[in-house]
C-alpha cells in the first residue's frame, strides 16, 4: 500500500492560525499567521500618502490601507497623485526589528479586490490544499516546533543550529562538537529541513566551523541536493566557512514571529493549551504576569465560548514566560 501523500493541516486558533504540512508524525513545512495586520495576496484600494521622484512609467510611494497600516507601494501609474486611491496587492507583510517596523511592500494591480487571504487561502495560492482541525495530531510535533523558534536552537547529532533574527539576516550558526560526517549526514538534513519547518526566507546567513577545501566543496554540494526543491539563490561556502542565501519572503518566519513578539507568542501559547484541556470544571489558567495584559478580552470570550467552560487566570511570577499551564479545578 502507497504511503499517503504530505497533507497540510491547519489549527484555526484563538489570535493565530497554524499549519503544518504532515509526512507521516514529521513536520516538513510550518506556517503561523496572526490576523489584524495586512496580508501576502490581499488586494485593496488604499490611500497615497505619499510619492518619490520619478523618471519613467512607474511611480514608487507609501500608501496607507483602510487599518491603518503603511506599506511601500512600487509599479504605480505615472499620473498617481498624493491623496488618490490606487490598486496595490501586497507581497511583503510588515516586519518588526529591534527599535522599528519594516513597513510592507505592495505592487499596483489591476485585478480583483481581495480580503485578507486565512491561511488556508495562502496556502491554496501556493498550490497547495489545507484541511481545517480542531487540533494537531499528538505527535505532530508543533510544541516542539515551537519550541526551537523560540529558543532559536535546534539539536542533531553531533551538534546543533543556533538561530538569530538580525536586521540584516536570519543568521543561521552551525555549531558542530563531533566530526564532519556529523555536519554531512546529520547537520545538512536538519538545516534543510528547518528552512521550510520555520518557513525561513529572505537573506538567510548560514556560518559553518572552519573546513578544508575538499570539506567545503562536499557541504556545497550536498546542499544542492538537499534544497533542489527550494526556489533560491546561494554563494558556495567562502573559505572562512559563510553561505549565504536569497529566497522569496512574503510573510515574517515562525523564528522572526515568535522571537520578534514573545510576550504575545506566549500569550496565545497559553490559549492554546487552555483550549485542549478537556472534562468539565473551570479552566484555570496559569500564566507569567507579562501575558495578563496581553490576553484580550475578546480573546478569553473566544475560549470561554470554545470550551464551554469559565475560565479563571492566576499569575506566577516565578513562571517562565514560555511556560502556561493550563488545568481543569472543580466549579
């Protein structure tokens, strides 16, 4: 009997939607969108605030959206004035760094109006099908994946990838403690892997240990194999062991996510596992202080409405930030 085929499944949780994209009990791909900001795909009439000089056909400007938000509009009409309303689909979401907001970029267009795309419509415009569930298999593996974007480390035999959301790059550091065939066999494949399970994109910088010529051509050509599937661009390992790599990115990583807004990660961590407690009672969850505050209302509605259960939330300031707990306690 065939193996079935890698299915997307998708979590639609309380302020955020998650998917997974399942072979077998393994992640290979990963997705987390948080709804309120614009979306990649989502096609508005939004409002020129402002445009640059120009010399040809196409105007650049910052153009504002019916929430608020600003984006970096490119390819606008020539006669486009400040003020006006203009056509733009996005194709980069808005990034948090340290200190700013990298405002999202948009193209004029000339198609159809679109509502903010769910992740299953993005996924869908990617050529793939998603399938909605209340929750994840047990062994699907996304606590753990959690898990390594927010700590930004990830272990395989021999060693271990130390991830970092800089400004500039995601930089990927190879920490090797065995010998190559560790990094070959072991470290190439996790890398690989962890490039779609975070949904990784943009300039990626990947630092390996120091290697011989010979060593260094062997990785190169390994991880042509490994990411043939993988629309990018990469240098060969230079000889002070750096790789650098160019992909598409249309929306923040899980690691850019979760480590860019961790009280709020956390916060709908918590949610979540409150969510999958099941049994009568009262739900009790207990949280950091940090997350009291970032936990809406409209949120604790949702779950109370979910699980049919009140909910009570009691703070632990000893509690790591990464760690609700969630229980059922009599009425």
């Amino acid at each position: 009997m065939a193996d079935s085929a890698p299915e997307w499944l998708i979590e639609e949780g309380i302020g955020e939607s998650r998917a997974i994209l399942l072979d077998g009990d393994t992640i290979v791909a990963g997705r987390l969108h948080w709804p309120g900001g614009i979306t990649l795909g989502q096609v508005e009439d939004a409002t020129v605030i402002e445009l640059k000089p120009h010399a040809g056909q196409r105007r650049r400007g910052t153009v504002r959206f019916a929430n608020g938000e600003l984006a970096h509009a490119a390819r606008l009409p020539r006669d486009t004035s400040e003020g006006a309303k203009v056509r733009v689909e996005v194709t980069r979401e808005s990034l948090a760094e340290r200190g700013r907001l990298k405002l999202a970029q948009a193209v004029y267009s000339e198609g159809d109006l679109r509502p903010a795309p769910s992740l299953a419509e993005q996924i869908a415009s990617d050529g793939g099908t998603a399938r909605i569930v209340r929750r994840f298999p047990d062994n699907g593996g996304w606590e753990e994946l959690w898990s390594e974007a927010w700590s930004g480390d990830v272990s395989f035999s021999g060693g271990a990838l130390i991830l970092s959301d800089t400004p500039a790059m995601t930089l990927i550091d190879v920490d090797l403690n065995d010998h190559f065939e560790a990094l070959y066999f072991n470290g190439l494949p996790v890398l690989a892997r962890t490039l779609a399970r975070m949904n990784i994109g943009g300039n990626i910088g990947i630092d390996f240990p120091a290697l011989d010529k010979s060593d260094r051509k062997a990785v190169d050509d390994r991880l042509a194999i490994l990411l043939a599937d993988w629309s990018h661009e990469r240098t060969a390992m230079n000889g002070f062991g750096f790789v650098q790599i160019i992909a598409r990115m249309g929306q923040p990583s899980l690691l850019q996510r979760i480590s860019r807004h961790r009280v709020g990660a956390a916060a709908r961590l918590a949610l979540r596992r409150a969510e999958m407690v099941e049994g009568p009672g009262i739900t009790l969850l207990t949280i950091h202080p940090a997350l009291k505050a970032k936990i809406k209302p409209e949120w604790l509605d949702e779950l109370r409405r979910r699980t049919g259960r009140d909910v009570r939330i009691e703070t632990g300031p000893g509690l790591a930030l990464e760690a609700p707990h969630a229980q059922l306690v009599p009425r």
